[in-house]
C-alpha cells in the first residue's frame, strides 16, 4: 500500500467533499422531481376519473379565450392579494 503526500491526502479529501456534494444536490434534485411527477400523476388521476381530454377540449372553439380570461383573472386575484398584504402589514 503506497503513503499519499499530504498535498495528496489534501486533494483526495477536497475529491471526497466534492462527491459528497454532489449527492446531496442529486439527491434533492431527484425529490423535487419525483414531486413533480407525484403532482401530475395526481392531475391525470383526476381528469381520466371524471373523463376529461384536456386535448380535446383545448380544440373547441372559444377555448383560448377562456385560458385568456383565466389568466386575466389569475393576474387580477394576485394583485388584489397583494395589495391586501401591503394594507395589513
């Protein structure tokens, strides 16, 4: 068995918190995905049960006004909140 130098021993340590490193952001990168998988796999339970096809709806005639209107909505609740938030605070 050969002796490491101590620039070795430094370097192979540096290596070693590196890899460590690197599992951890995996680890946690592989979590957020299975979460976000968890959540579609959920969506898609949902609208096979009640027999949606979002493909086929989407198609229909009106159907980007309406994600247009939504979004609009969506845009006029979020500023409403946050304007409650600033008067509360």
């Amino acid at each position: 068995m050969s002796t490491l130098s101590p620039d070795e021993r430094a370097e192979l340590e540096a290596l070693r918190a590196r890899v460590a490193e690197l599992e951890r952001e995996r680890a946690a990168e592989i979590e957020r995905a299975s979460a976000a998988v968890a959540e579609a796999q959920q969506r898609a339970y949902w609208l096979d049960r009640w027999h949606i096809d979002l493909n086929a709806l989407m198609e229909r005639p009106g159907a980007a006004e309406l994600r247009a209107a939504v979004r609009v909505v969506r845009w006029v609740l979020r500023r409403v909140k946050a304007l409650k938030r600033r008067i509360l605070a």
